[in-house]
C-alpha cells in the first residue's frame, strides 16, 4: 500500500479508535537536532562508540568520561526544542480518548511538547542516581557541558559517597519492570498503533510494534525509510511531516 493510501485507512483508524498507543524512537527527536543512534556521531564523540560508553563497565572504568558524554547529551537536549512531531503526539491525546506515549529515547521533548505520563523505557537524562547504592540523586545536573569536554567528575552521592550515574538504562542492563510491563499491555490492548521513528534494533523494546500487530491492531511505522516486510505499513517520511497531518485530518 502506498503512503497516501495507508494515511487514509489510519485518519478513519483514529477516528475510531478506542485506544491509541504511539511508540517512538531517537528518530522522531531528529528535526530537533538530537542525532539518533545509528547517525555518525562528529567532533569529538566521533571517536567513540556510542555502544561502549552506554555501559556499566565503560562508567566503572573512566566514570568522568562517561559522564562528560552524558552531560554533553544533556545540554543538547536542554538547548533544543520540541518539533512538530512532538507537538503533535500532544494533540493527539488531547483528542482521542485513549492515548498512551512510550519512549526509547531519554530526552524530555514529548514532556516539553505537552505530553502527560510518558513512558520511558531507557530511561532519562533528566534525572540521575547512586551508581554504587542506586539512591536518587537530588542534586542540579550539568547542562551547560561543551562537545570538547570528555572529562567531568561525576557527583558524589550524599548517602553513600558513591559516585552519580545517569538515570539511562546502558547496553546489558535490564529495562525497568514497570515500564515494560506497561508498555506492553498497551501494545496488546491498543486497537492503533503508530511507530514512529526507531530502527526496530534493540529488544525487548523493539517487540511492542509486532505484539501490537499479533493482538489485531492497526499498527503503522512512521519512518523516513520504509520499514519490516512488504506487509508491513509505512508512511515514509519525516515524523514532523505525516503526524501534524495526521492531526489535522482529525479535525
Ligand atoms: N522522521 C522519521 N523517522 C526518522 C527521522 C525523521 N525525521 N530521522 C530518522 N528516522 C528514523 C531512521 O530511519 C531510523 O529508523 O529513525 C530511526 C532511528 O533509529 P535508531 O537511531 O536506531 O534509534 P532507535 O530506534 O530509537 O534506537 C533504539 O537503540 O541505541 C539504542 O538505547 C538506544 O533507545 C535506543 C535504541
């Protein structure tokens, strides 16, 4: 099914629907400047892999580079704004009755757009904790750390004397039970679902669009690539391009 033909059937899908679940990705985040996952990094983060510094062991080993990298995160998400993609996930539980957001990204933009109770499923740069003893960590975070830094001491815990950590969920960890378990009853209870902008990469996150498949609902990618198999759905293009007309057409 071509594009236009998918954003028919999924405008009367909406209109319909009892519950929606959005389920997005690094790509939705990328019109505002957030590079995602799989785009080359530049400058000085060029040189490490992404991979090897979202670890437990790359914090044990060198925690201020970790944390620099993480800082540095940070204040890119601080110093962007929500697009039109984000501002539209908003609207549209404004206007449907059921709308439930889930996340892999650990930026706040769908927040700052206006959305309510996001799930994260890896977790947030907005919030940190105790890397030895896992206590919250209450203190101000860093958002004004340059690309030339990679080397920051991390904080020091006020329990424990440990050192801080980011609140992300790091390659070889598990994800957050709740959250999962959340994510996953609204994938097998939504009758539409729209996934909009990860590469289906990394599980268990990146089963919700086919278990939302498996329970019957409507489920489309919204990708500037075209997604899955040939029986799969994609309106391919920029999430910043199909989801305000998704809304619009709403009326
Ligand atoms: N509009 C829509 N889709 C886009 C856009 C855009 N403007 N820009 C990029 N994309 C798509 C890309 O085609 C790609 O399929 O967004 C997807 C981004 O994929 P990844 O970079 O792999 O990000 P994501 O799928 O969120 O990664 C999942 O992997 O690295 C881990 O924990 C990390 O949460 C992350 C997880």
């Amino acid at each position: 099914m071509n594009s236009e033909v998918i954003f028919a059937e999924t405008v009367k899908r909406l209109r319909a629907a009892r519950h929606l679940a959005i389920f997005t990705g690094a790509g939705i985040s990328a019109q505002s400047g957030i590079s995602t996952f799989r785009d080359p990094s530049t400058g000085l983060w060029a040189r490490y892999d992404p991979k090897k510094l979202a670890t437990p062991a790359a914090f044990a080993k060198d925690p201020a580079l970790v944390w620099a990298w993480y800082s540095w995160r940070r204040t890119l998400v601080n110093e962007a704004q929500p697009n039109d993609a984000h501002l539209a996930v908003a609207r549209l539980a404004q206007c449907l009755p059921h709308v439930t957001v889930i996340t892999q990204n650990v930026d706040d933009l769908l927040e700052r757009a206006g959305s309510k109770e996001v799930i994260h499923l890896h977790g947030d740069l907005a919030s940190a904790r105790c890397f030895q003893c896992n206590r919250p960590y209450l203190g101000a975070l860093p958002v004004d750390v340059r690309a030339d830094c990679d080397s920051l001491e991390p904080p020091r815990c006020q329990h424990c004397d440990g050192q801080i950590r980011p609140n992300v969920v790091w390659f070889g960890e598990g994800m957050p039970e709740q959250e999962l378990d959340q994510a996953f009853s609204a994938a097998r209870d939504c009758d539409v679902m729209l996934s909009i902008g990860t590469s289906g990469n990394v599980y268990p996150a990146a089963r919700i669009p086919t278990l939302a498949t498996e329970h019957g609902a409507w489920m489309v990618h919204i990708n500037i690539e075209p997604m899955g198999t040939a029986s799969d759905k994609t309106l391919v293009g920029d999430a910043t391009h199909w989801l305000p007309r998704l809304v619009d057409a709403l009326g």
